[in-house]
C-alpha cells in the first residue's frame, strides 16, 4: 500500500473544493519550494526532520551545523555519547528523546541499510522516531520520490478547515488528501499547506478576512482545528 486508503466519505464537492483550492495556491505560493530546513544530503535531512518535531525549523537551524561539523554521518553519529548530543540540541526541547531516537536511527542504519539512508517508505518507517510524516518528506526532499502527502499540524488544520478530510487520525487524512489531489500535486500541495498553516491559517487567530481562500472555506472564521 504506498499510501492509506480513503474511506467513501470523499465527495464531489471535495474534490471540485481540491481543484480551486490548487489553482489559489499556485497563484500565491512560490512555484518552486524551498525547504525552511537546512540540509546536504539525506542524512543531514531524516535527522533534522526528526529533530523538528515541537519546535520551529529556524531553532533546528540554530543547533544542525554544530551537530553535524561533530557527527558528519550515520557511522559517527551511532557512536556519539548521548550527553553530548543532548547537550547540542538542549534548546529544541525534548531533547532527551530527541537525542536518544537519532542515535538509535544511526544505529539501525549502520547496521541494517550499510550506513546508507533507506530510499522506501517501508524501510523509512522502521527508523526510531521515523513516522509517515518524516518519512514522507525524506523520500520527497532527498530521493524526489512522492510516496504521500506528510501530515503535520498544519496541513491536518488546513485541511480540515478547508473541507478536504474530516478524518481523526493523521493517517487517514493523508488517505484522503491522496483522494482528492492527484499524485503529482502532492508534493506542491504539502509544501502550500505547511505555508498557509504557517502564514495564514493560525491555529488560534486565522487571518479569514484577508484569506485568499475565504470565499470557499466551510470553516472561515472558525477557529476549531488546532
């Protein structure tokens, strides 16, 4: 399964919602994404990914270049002292488990994918800490692989409040975001929402009076998917 099914919930009006949902997007996002996470290689991009959750990607760019001058690659990284590695990362909080995941990811790497960063969603998954939503992004910003849409925060409120999934669990919204976008927008569609989410779509205080979408939104004003 390289992605989770919807459920019949999808509807017509989701997917004509979709469709006018991407021609606004593409007309007020950038055409070519940046990612805001600094990264060289797919190393580099798992680990600071990983290292991202509960925290803003400018505080993980704060704390990457000194981790990686010290732990350049999986091998060095397996052998860190988690102290250390706690002790760079402290800032981004969690650190204790943050710490703990990505030396047990180097590990597994080392011993089970021959130091090489695993390229499929099934063998990204098996990595501590690795979840569909990071292992999403490594294969689409490392491999240019579109095996899903990663579903953070932002992309589950946006979605949410635009009408497109009413799912519960992150898995299923991505099987109906999957549903109603084709596969070849999908990467676009991730990096659009993680942006509206960020600039627009607040989780607290959404911009609806200036929102570009607010004429098709079924939730404009509502502020109740955090």
């Amino acid at each position: 399964m390289d992605y989770p099914r919807p459920s019949s919930r999808i509807t017509q009006d989701m997917r004509t919602r979709a469709d006018a949902v991407v021609v606004r997007f593409s007309e007020f996002f950038p055409k070519d994404p940046t990612p805001a996470l600094h990264f060289a290689n797919p190393y580099q991009c798992v680990v600071s990914i990983s290292l991202s959750a509960q925290t803003t990607d400018v505080n993980v760019n704060k704390v990457t270049p000194l981790l990686f001058e010290r732990y350049p690659d999986t091998e060095k990284l397996a052998q860190a002292s988690q102290t250390d590695v706690e002790t760079i990362i402290h800032s981004l909080g969690f650190f204790h488990n943050k710490a703990k995941n990505i030396i047990a990811l180097a590990q597994k790497i080392q011993s089970d994918f021959g130091g090489e960063i695993p390229e499929t969603m099934p063998e990204l998954i098996t990595l501590p800490g690795v979840a569909r939503k990071t292992a999403n992004l490594v294969l689409a910003e490392s491999f240019h692989v579109t095996a899903g849409i990663a579903i953070d925060t932002h992309v589950f409120r946006v979605s949410h409040r635009l009408g497109l999934s009413d799912a519960a669990t992150p898995e299923k919204t991505e099987g109906d975001l999957c549903a109603v976008f084709p596969q070849e927008q999908w990467r676009m569609v991730n990096f659009w929402m993680i942006n509206m989410g960020r600039q627009i779509c607040d989780a607290r205080k959404p911009r609806c009076v200036t929102c570009f979408l607010s004429d098709i939104c079924p939730k404009k004003g509502v502020a109740n998917i955090a």
